[in-house]
C-alpha cells in the first residue's frame, strides 16, 4: 500500500504543479485551441497504460503513469481558468480530507465492498452519459446534478479502490511474488492510477461547487 499511495501522491503532485504552472502564467489561454486533441490523447494513453500495464515492462509503465499525470495536469488548468486561487485550495482541501476519510473507510471496513461493483460500474456509466448529454442540452437542474452525483459516486470509488487495493497486496503476498520488483510495482501503478483518478474526478466536482458563482 505504501507503494501505492507514493505513486499515487507523486502523479498528484506532477497535475498540480503542471496545472498551476499553466494557470499562473497564462499558459491555459494557449492551450484552448488544442483542448480537444490534448484530451483525446490523455484518454488514450490512460486506457492504453490500464489495459496493458502487465503485458509492458515496469519501467514503461512508470513512464506512461507520470507521461499521463503531466498531460492531465495541462487539460487539467482549464478548470482553474474559471476559479480564483482561494476556490481551487477549497476545493483541494476538500477533496484530500474527503479522499482520506474514504481511503481509511475502504482500508479498515470488514464490509465487503465487492457486492457494491455493479451499482458503481452503472452510476459511473450513468455519470458519463449524463455528462455528455448536458454538453447538448445546456441544463442548469442536469449540471447540478451531475456535480452532486458525482462527488457522492467517487467518494464511494475511492472506499471501494481502496478495499480493491487492499486485497490484492494480501493476494500478492499470500502468492509469494512480493520480492519481485516488477510484478509489484506493476499492481502499485495500477492502484495508484485507480486511486489518483478517484481523488481528481472528486476535486473536479467539488471545484465545480465552490466555484458556483462563476
């Protein structure tokens, strides 16, 4: 888990950087014209790194997680352009406390938050279709709806990423294959990844709530 959580705070701390780098000097303004084609990489790369993450070295692997923390830390700036500083470390503070609180749920609950997967693979997939729908429809009531879903379904994703986690590092090690480096950096990436997407999706939502008024 400690691998895990060392991963997942270093993408973190890569978007951040890189997005308030874009934000302060204007670089965000720049990057407009290519959002699209920068976002359309990003999902690419992330679901290319989470499908074939054990089928490439470890190294590679390392190299598309940070490639994808970066890129996402550019797109990412767009967010800030319509939020003042004080907003956005609301919103961050937010999300770390909410991310942690969850985190230490899904780690320590005796709940077995496996029986809960459909329900969250549903709502997710409702989340996206919702999301996509009000780019047409431009509805205030949708949007709003949309914001608040969303905080509540990744808030429950990060419980449930965590217990996923959990499970198998003991799997890993009840294996006996903890001593091979890149098998277990490989599963620490992964969950790094499921759980840095967890805590960015969150931060998104809840800027958007801070930010109402804009």
């Amino acid at each position: 888990m400690r691998q895990v959580y060392a991963w997942m705070s270093a993408g973190l701390l890569i978007t951040f950087s890189i997005a308030f780098a874009f934000y302060i000097t204007g670089l965000t303004t720049a990057l407009m014209p290519l959002l699209l084609v920068a976002m359309i990489g990003e999902i690419i790369l992330v679901i290319w790194l989470a499908t074939r993450i054990f089928q490439m070295p470890a190294q590679r692997a390392s190299r598309l997680f940070i490639a994808y923390a970066a890129l996402n830390g550019a797109t990412m700036s767009v967010f800030f352009y319509f939020a003042d500083l004080t907003e956005i470390f609301l919103a961050l503070f937010a999300t770390g406390a909410m991310f942690a609180a969850m985190s230490i749920v899904g780690y320590t609950t005796t709940v077995d938050l496996s029986r809960f997967r459909g329900i969250l693979l549903m709502a997710l997939i409702g989340l996206i279709i919702a999301s996509v729908a009000n780019i047409f429809f431009a509805s205030t009531t949708l949007y709003w709806l949309v914001t608040y879903a969303g905080v509540l379904i990744f808030v429950a994703l990060t419980a449930y990423d965590t217990q996923w986690i959990k499970r198998n590092a003991e799997q890993i090690e009840l294996m006996g294959v903890s001593g091979e480096a890149a098998i277990v950096r490989r599963v620490a990436i992964i969950g790094a990844l499921k759980l840095y997407l967890d805590f960015i999706n969150l931060f998104i939502y809840l800027l958007r709530i801070v930010s109402s008024d804009r």
